[in-house]
C-alpha cells in the first residue's frame, strides 16, 4: 500500500513540474509566428463562413459587391513601424474601415479592426497588431491587386476575389483563377504559408 501512494505520489510531482516548466518557459518567435498561422486560419474560416452565411446581394444596389466581406492586411502609418490586418464588410461603400465594421475575433469576441496608427485599443483585438504581437517582418500574397498588402474578399456564392470592383454591376471581376498563398515572414526569418483555395475557398 505504502509503495502505491509513492507511485501516486510521484506522478502528481511529475504532473505539477511539467505544467509549471510549460507555463513559465518563454515562447519562442518560431512558436508565435505558428500561433499566428493558426490564428489566421481560424479566423479565415470564420471570415469566409460569415459571407456563405450572409447574401450581400441587392438588386437595388449596382456597388453591392464592395460589401463583400473581406480581409486585409495595411501598413501602419509613417509614424509607426509595423503591420497589421482587419476583417469587415464595407456597409458604408467608403473604402474605408471603421470599428462598428469589422468581423467579431470569435476567440476574444473583439473588433478584429485598428488604425492605421496601430494603437492598442480595448475594443479592438490585440493580435491585429502583426508587428507587436508576432514580431512580422514581412507578408506578401500571390493574388493582391490592391494597394494593401494582401486582399481576399469572400462572396456568399463560394467564389473568392483579390480585389472589390468601384464600379457598377461589376461584381463577378477579380475572381481568383488559382490559389492564392500568403507568405510571412518574421524578423528571425521564420516563414509560414496560408493557402486560399480559389474553386472551393478552402483555407489551410
């Protein structure tokens, strides 16, 4: 009996040191830049999920495609260096994000939206901030056709697109002919690949 509860004794010694090695252990850039990667992925699903779930089209409306949901990733302005990224719908056909726009982040159920400033908001999820938060160096994707650094909006019929036309009854240009790859890059040249299927919207 006596040498039982040592044993017990022992794994629960054992089980206490591993979670304490595993929350005190400093994450590495290798690791962030993975937790970035699963992030996204997540994120992009949820993205995509939201536009097959909700029909942007309005025959009353020539320019209903520019409310297509949509992810992008900005340059933070002159005064800050860095990346970041928002995911929206344009409900206002400005071109121009705001807060009450972006998709909720379903890990934080936070705006998954900042300024170009960069600055840390409540209201708004952390992790936008590439730069901050994942130490990125660089990203750049195969379909941009944007002034951003990458684009893909997502349409409620499956198809997936670089780019939002500004004119009227434009709504099927800019479809993605093949896959688009995002590629990033952190300062310790760490990479990582997120894959958007264009025939199926697959993302992986």
């Amino acid at each position: 009996m006596k040498k039982s509860f040592t044993i017990l004794e022992l794994i629960i010694v054992l089980l206490l040191l591993s979670l304490l090695y595993t929350s005190f252990i400093p994450k590495t850039n290798t690791n962030n830049i993975y937790e970035l990667k699963n992030r996204l992925i997540l994120q992009l699903k949820y993205l995509r999920y939201k536009a097959l779930t909700d029909n942007k089209y309005d025959e009353s409306d020539s320019k209903w495609h520019k409310e297509r949901w949509s992810f992008k990733i900005f340059n933070c302005d002159k005064n800050k260096d860095g990346v970041y990224y928002t995911m929206y719908s344009d409900l206002n056909n400005t071109g121009q994000v705001a807060a009450d726009e972006a998709l909720d982040d379903p890990l934080s159920n936070k705006n998954i939206f900042t300024g170009k400033q960069c600055i840390p908001n409540n209201s708004n999820s952390k992790y936008v901030l590439l730069t901050d938060n994942f130490n990125i160096r660089e990203i750049y994707a195969t379909c941009n056709s944007t002034k951003a650094i990458v684009q893909i909006s997502f349409g409620f019929d499956g198809n997936v697109y670089s780019k939002l036309s500004k004119d009227e009854n434009d709504s099927f240009n800019y479809k993605l002919e093949e896959k688009c790859i995002i590629n990033i890059v952190d300062k310790d040249s760490n990479k990582i690949f997120i894959t958007v299927e264009n025939k199926t919207g697959f993302i992986y």
